[in-house]
C-alpha cells in the first residue's frame, strides 16, 4: 500500500520567513551590519570557560559583569580614520559602535574568582562555580 503524504510548501518555510520580522535587529551604530558577540561556552566540576569573539576591540573596550548566574559581556569598537588627501573612500564595510551580550548560566559563579584574557580578537573567560551551600536542618521546639 502507498502512503500519501499532503504537500505544503509554506509549512516550514513560513517560520523562517517570519523569524526576526518583527524583531528589530540589534546594530552598532552608523552600520547595517547586526552586533553579535558568538559565544562557546564549556562546563566542567570547578566551573564555566566561556569564549567569545570580539574581533576588532582593544581590551580597554571591553566590559564584563558578572550577577549571581548572569554574566554581560559589552564592547565598543572605536572607528580609525586614517585618511590620505589623495586618496578617495569608495566602499567601507567595517563598523563601529557598542555591542553586548547577557546570558545566564545554571548554577551561581564566584566573580571573585573569575578571570578575563583578551588575545587575538576572542575573549576568555573562567568562571568558577559558586560552593554549594550545605542545607542545614532545624529541629524544632
């Protein structure tokens, strides 16, 4: 026996049509290129170690906080113009402006204990995880 299976085209594609229609896109200022700090972030027993990429920042730009298991990442690329009189702009794609990026992480983290390294255009994080309180039990009277 031959299994008939009805076809639609919009079906699937519809979802992705309308994904990010009315949202608006997050951009750096004076470009139309979207701001996206990508992240991989890894779990281990002692914590996380999160790499992001931020190409293009100095590490003063830089700016990470930390809030119980909340971790803002935000960067400002700063534009250079190093123009010559002779020479004429016909095309520039590189941005400029500030980015950011929050997420949150399952368990809380010791921002005493964190660390920051900035090498190559990606930023390294190790977050170690917050010690697990003991649960304490109270008799009662």
């Amino acid at each position: 026996m031959i299994n008939i299976a009805r076809f639609s085209p919009f079906e699937d594609n519809v979802d992705d049509l309308l994904r990010g229609f009315f949202v608006r896109p997050m951009t750096f200022e004076g470009s139309q290129t979207p701001a996206q700090i990508r992240i991989d972030v890894k779990e281990d027993d002692k914590g996380y170690t999160v790499h992001a990429d931020i190409p293009g920042v100095s590490k003063e730009d830089i700016h990470v906080d930390i809030d119980g298991s909340q971790v803002s990442i935000s960067a400002e690329v700063k534009r250079r113009l190093e123009q010559k009189e002779s020479a004429r702009v016909l095309k520039t794609e590189r941005f400029y402006g500030k980015a950011s990026r929050s997420f949150a992480l399952a368990s809380e983290l010791d921002a005493g204990g964190a660390q920051a390294k900035y090498a190559d255009g990606v930023l390294e994080l190790v977050l170690p995880k917050k010690a697990a309180t003991s649960a304490k039990q109270l008799t009662i009277q």
